[in-house]
C-alpha cells in the first residue's frame, strides 16, 4: 500500500511540476529538474517496472517541455524562439523514442531546452522577473550560455542514451574507494 501511494505521490509530481513551471519557471522548473534526477532512483526500487517507468517519464519529461514554452510565452521572454525550436526539436526526438523505443535517438535530439530555460529562468529570477534586464545579460554571456549548455547536454545525454551509465552507481563507486 505505502509503494503504491509514494508511486501516485511521484508520478503526480511529475505532472504537477509542469504546470508550475508556466507560473514559477524557476522554483517550478529547478524542483522538476531535481525531481526528473532522483524519480528513477525512487520508483524503480518501489516497484515500478523500467517498462512502465519510461514511458511515464518521457511524457512527464514532455509536459515539462509544453511548461517551458508556455512560460516563455506568457512572460515574453527574449530567447521564446529558441525555446520554441529546442521545443519542436526535442520533441521530434521524443515522439522518434516513443515510436521505435531506440533509446539512442534522443542522444541525435539533444534536450538542450531544459539547460538553456533553467539559465534563462534563473537570470529572470535573479533579475528580479524584469526581462529586460534578463535579455541583455543573457545576450552578453550567450556564447558562455550555449557553450555550457551544449557541453552539459551532449554529456549527459551521451551518458544516459549511449552508454547507460546509472549516475547512482557511479557516484556510489566513485566515493566507495575512499571512505
């Protein structure tokens, strides 16, 4: 019974975060990023078979995405339309995995929308929400932007999609030689 409730409890977060993102995009969208980091840890072990967990968190991970554009959309922001082709983008990606379940196509469809909406989200939260201010920072640091994002991404997705390292295990093991 407590398995099940904490999978509903789970898998409602991973909803639920999206449609915050629209209102809160960087509270909203570093607790969805957090979440989308851990969630596999937690449900898996609960019992939720890897079958029904990727599919359930690929749609999640694409809800996160319609989060994205419409915040950049109802707050105006100056990147909206990067945000809107990152968005198509990965979502050809997305609908690719879902179609043939060949994880490696989502390497070939890097998520960089999630890494570049969560620095733009976090300038406008820092910024005090005036996008001004937040455009005109983004547009002096764009070229440090993108170069982390590309870097951070391919990585990750390399990790993820390629080799299917368990960031879990390997940070276990990293640490399991000295202590």
């Amino acid at each position: 019974m407590f398995q099940t409730i904490a999978i509903i409890s789970v898998v409602f977060l991973k909803f639920a975060f999206p449609v915050a993102i629209v209102f809160f995009p960087f509270l909203a969208g570093w607790a969805n990023f957090v979440l989308d980091t851990i969630d596999g840890d937690i449900l898996i072990p609960l019992g939720l078979k890897d079958s029904t967990y990727q599919p359930i968190d690929k749609i999640a991970d694409w809800a996160t995405y319609v989060g994205m554009a419409f915040a950049a959309w109802r707050l105006k922001w100056g990147i909206r339309r990067w945000i809107y082709g990152l968005f198509i983008f990965r979502s050809v990606g997305q609908l690719a995995f879902l179609v043939t379940g060949n994880e490696q196509i989502l390497f070939y469809f890097p998520n960089f929308l999630e890494p570049l909406f969560l620095i733009y989200a976090t300038i406008f939260f820092l910024k005090k929400a005036a996008e001004p201010k937040a455009y005109d920072f983004y547009l002096k640091h764009k070229w440090a932007i993108w170069i982390f994002v590309v870097l951070y991404k391919m990585q990750d997705e390399y990790l993820t999609h390629i080799s299917n390292v368990d960031r879990s295990d390997l940070i276990k093991n990293l640490f399991r030689n000295w202590f």
